[in-house]
C-alpha cells in the first residue's frame, strides 16, 4: 500500500504559554443548552481584540452525531460545524459583552474540509482547535448586535478546513417584536408542546446513511433525473435537534435535511452510496425564520459529477482548488485507506409556503476504501 501524498498547511501556532484545556467542557449556559453531553467546548482564551482561540473534544461515539453509515466512520461534519457554533457564542458573550438572556439568530454558515481523512474516528476522541476571528461586528447604542466570523480549524497543528459563521444578537423585547411580526401577531409556538409525528411515510434510514430511524428527518421524498424533494420531518422530542424547547425551526435541522436529501440525490443520480459519501463543503443562507407549524418542503438538484484524473491519485481538483486528502501517518486518532475518486456539488432549497426559508450548497465526496 502506497501513502498518499500531499502538502500540509501548518495550523497558526498559540502564544507562547498559552495552552488549551482539553479536561472539562465549558459552563453549558455559555453555549445554550441544556444537556451536557451535548457541550463539546472545552476551553477559549482571547489573542485580541478581534480573534480568540477555542478547543473542543469532539465525541467518538454520540447517538445523534455518531449515527453514520459511511466507512471509515468519520466526525460529521455538522458536529464539527457545532463546535464552531458553541465556540461564537461562547466567544460573543465572554469576550464580547453579549447579555446572557440575548437570543441569538443564526444567518449564514460556511464549512470547508480541506483535510477530511483527518477527522475519521480512531482510538481517542478528536482535539479540534478552532481559531476564531472577527471579521465584522456590528453595534448599536453601545452594544454589540451581531458578529461575522472566520474559523481556521485544525488538529494535531494541522488545518483541516475552515468555516464560517453569523450571528445577530436580540434583545428579548426585540426578538419577540420581531417574531411576532413576521407571524402577523399569532403567539409564537414550542417545540415542548409540537405533535410528536409529522405526516408522511419517513425515508428509509439506510438511504441517507443512517442506521437509528430517529434521526432521519425527511418524509415522502421523491427522486428523478437529478432532482429530489421531500417533506422535513420536525423531531421535537430528539435530544440533540431540540435539546431546549425552540419557537422556530432550528437551522441546524434544516441543514440535516438538506445534507440528507443530498445523499439521497446522489443515490439515485450518481449512484454515490451514503456509506461511501462525506460531505466536505457545506454553505447555508438563511432569509426568514422557519416556522414549526407550516410544512417544510426540501428540494435538492444534482450539478455535474467531477472525476480525479487516476494519475493523479490522492489529488482532487475541485471547482475551488486542490483537495487535500492526507496522511495516514499524520494523525494517531484514525487512518483510512484510499482516495476520494469524485464529488457531487448538490443545491438544496427550503421554502414554507412556497416561500424561501434558506439555500444550501453541498459538495459530497465519495472516498473509496482499497
């Protein structure tokens, strides 16, 4: 077996006597939520006024996050994007003076995975480093109502990818002030009081790589030529999507449905099983809150599928540059063997009464084990 080749990009390095602490997970509260085995945080120390660095301890086995099909079993990518989310809002109210009782309102998310053999799971659960910068802040009678956020993301002192972040910060007055009107003044909902079922025949766990059929969230899904769309199924009472009582649609659901009608696409477009299948790019742009009462109607399009050269075994050219695939030898946390042969970019939609909720732009990419 021959190692693949590639050129690493050494990750920033911390301050010299600064260290991250890997022991404990934050106070939950910081992070919003309720369970502790839901806090993967575990330390953040400011560099400057604009940039912090943040750890977490990524789990090797979790109900929810852990709940994969594809082999080698790799962290999800949304996990790794959790990390980054708990690691802005612990961020904005720590070293931002965001008010513990501010609701936070989440507008865009961006993840790259430059190095994705790195996040399979081994022997000991993953140490990610995340260095956090803010790009942009915005203020408003002295306190600050939003952060933009750019996140270099690395293991072992070595990039793994790069994400991207927004959040807008509400009073409780104005949060409500809001919600209400984009309700016509209807009160708003919970999730604690949400029916248990949504209507329609759920999808088939194994179809979007899964094996627990809880965490599937799509129902009457329809494919052809390219093209899928199915009905988001509102999981109320599951621990990790609704880990507290919510008056809206989270947008980290909207974004498991939309990576699981990907798989779906690209099952029955490419013929890309879900167990060969990570994502490795995901971009989200939300336009209006999601509402638990109207029915979500995910569609997803297949664009072209891109095939490496087989002389350039271990390199993967995409749209956006190289993909750097790895070295076994690099990471004691797990190896894999083989090459991403191909990658499926697949755009999905939601829309609430026909009306757009947010975009999603994902690249799928399909690692053959030799």
């Amino acid at each position: 077996m021959s190692m693949i080749s590639f050129t690493r990009q050494a990750a920033r390095a911390l301050p010299d006597g600064l260290e991250l602490d890997y022991s404990r997970t934050v106070d939950r509260l910081l992070v919003h939520r309720d369970a502790l085995g839901e806090v993967f945080l575990t330390d953040l120390q400011r560099l400057d006024d604009e940039s912090y660095v943040a750890a977490a301890q990524l789990p090797r086995s979790h109900a929810y996050y852990g709940d994969h099909l594809l082999r080698p079993n790799c962290y999800d990518p949304l996990l790794i994007i959790e990390a980054c989310r708990q690691a802005n809002l612990a961020g904005a109210h720590r070293f931002y003076a965001v008010a513990e009782d501010d609701k936070f309102i989440l507008t865009h998310i961006d993840l790259n995975l430059t190095h994705p053999r790195a996040v399979v799971v081994g022997a000991a659960p993953l140490p990610l480093v995340m260095h956090v910068r803010v790009v942009h802040r915005k203020e408003r009678d002295g306190r600050v109502t939003g952060l933009d956020y750019v996140i270099e993301l690395s293991v072992a002192g070595t990039v793994i990818g790069h994400a991207e972040m927004g959040l807008r910060f509400k009073t409780p007055t104005d949060y409500l002030t809001l919600r209400l009107g984009n309700r016509g003044g209807v009160p708003l909902p919970s999730s604690a009081t949400h029916p248990e079922s949504t209507p329609g025949a759920p999808v088939a766990p194994h179809l979007v790589g899964r094996a627990s059929p809880d965490n599937v969230v799509l129902v009457d899904a329809r494919t052809a030529g390219g093209v899928s769309r199915a009905g988001l199924r509102i999981p109320a009472g599951h621990a990790s999507m609704f880990d507290h009582p919510q008056d809206h649609l989270p947008g980290m659901v909207i974004a498991e449905g939309a990576r699981q009608l990907a798989l779906l696409t690209a099952l029955d477009a490419r013929g890309m099983s879900a167990a060969k299948v990570i994502p490795t790019a995901l971009a989200v742009r939300f336009t209006r809150f999601g509402e638990l009462e109207d029915a979500t109607v995910l569609t997803a399009r297949a664009g072209d599928q891109v095939r490496t050269d087989p002389a350039d075994a271990g390199v993967y050219y995409t749209q956006g540059g190289v993909l750097d695939l790895g070295d076994d030898t690099a990471y004691p946390h797990g190896t894999a063997e083989g090459a991403a042969l191909e990658q499926l970019p697949v755009r999905v939609e939601a829309r609430q009464r026909d009306e757009l909720l947010c975009l999603i732009d994902i690249t799928l990419t399909r690692v053959a084990v030799r």
